[in-house]
C-alpha cells in the first residue's frame, strides 16, 4: 500500500489539478465523477485524471490519502479540494475558478 500512496502523493504534487476519478475523463463510470468532469470542462483548465478503478489499491489509498472516504477526489497544487457536491458548490458559487486563478491556473473566460 506503500507504493500506491507514494504514487498519488507524486501525482498530487506534480500536476497542477488532479482528478481521482471512477472512470476517465473521456468516460466516467459514475455520475459523481462524470459531474466534476463537465465542471472541470467547463470552466476549460487542464487536469489530470486518474481512474480508481484499475486498482482496488488505488481506490482505498486514495481514501487514506485524504482521510476521504468518497470518490471522485479533486486536488489543485498538491492541496485535496473536495468530492463532487463540495466541487459543485465551490463552482456554483464562483469559487472554485478563484482557487484555480489564486494559483495561477488559466481558465477559459467566462
């Protein structure tokens, strides 16, 4: 379990915006994942997604890594944002383009 938790750590930390997702971005196997996805395409920022699913390592680190228990998990700059109703919120609300701008990540104009 070592190396799967070295591995999410290194992809949290060296990506910009990381998605943990079921699925991938091009093809979401649950709804909670295919939500974050169109946020994330929608306000147009480039991330990275990592499917959960290949691996039921994979899938419990990444609860442990985050003391999290749900998928999809969203992080920016190495910082753990939140699963799908916290990224839906943060976007509804404007604030999730500010965390995104705050960190120097472009977005596509409104």
């Amino acid at each position: 379990m070592s190396d799967v938790l070295a591995f999410i750590d290194n992809e949290v930390k060296s990506n910009d915006v990381v998605l943990f997702m079921k699925g991938t971005p091009d093809f979401p196997m649950c709804g909670f994942s295919g939500q974050v996805v169109k946020i994330l395409d929608y306000v147009g920022v480039s991330y990275k997604g990592i499917n959960v699913l290949e691996s039921d390592d994979m899938r419990q680190g990444i609860k442990e890594y985050a003391n999290w228990p749900t998928i999809p998990q969203l992080y920016i700059k190495g910082e753990f944002v939140g699963g799908a109703d916290i990224v839906r919120e943060l976007f509804q609300e404007g604030e999730l383009q500010k965390i995104l701008a705050d960190n120097g990540i472009e977005v596509a104009a409104e």
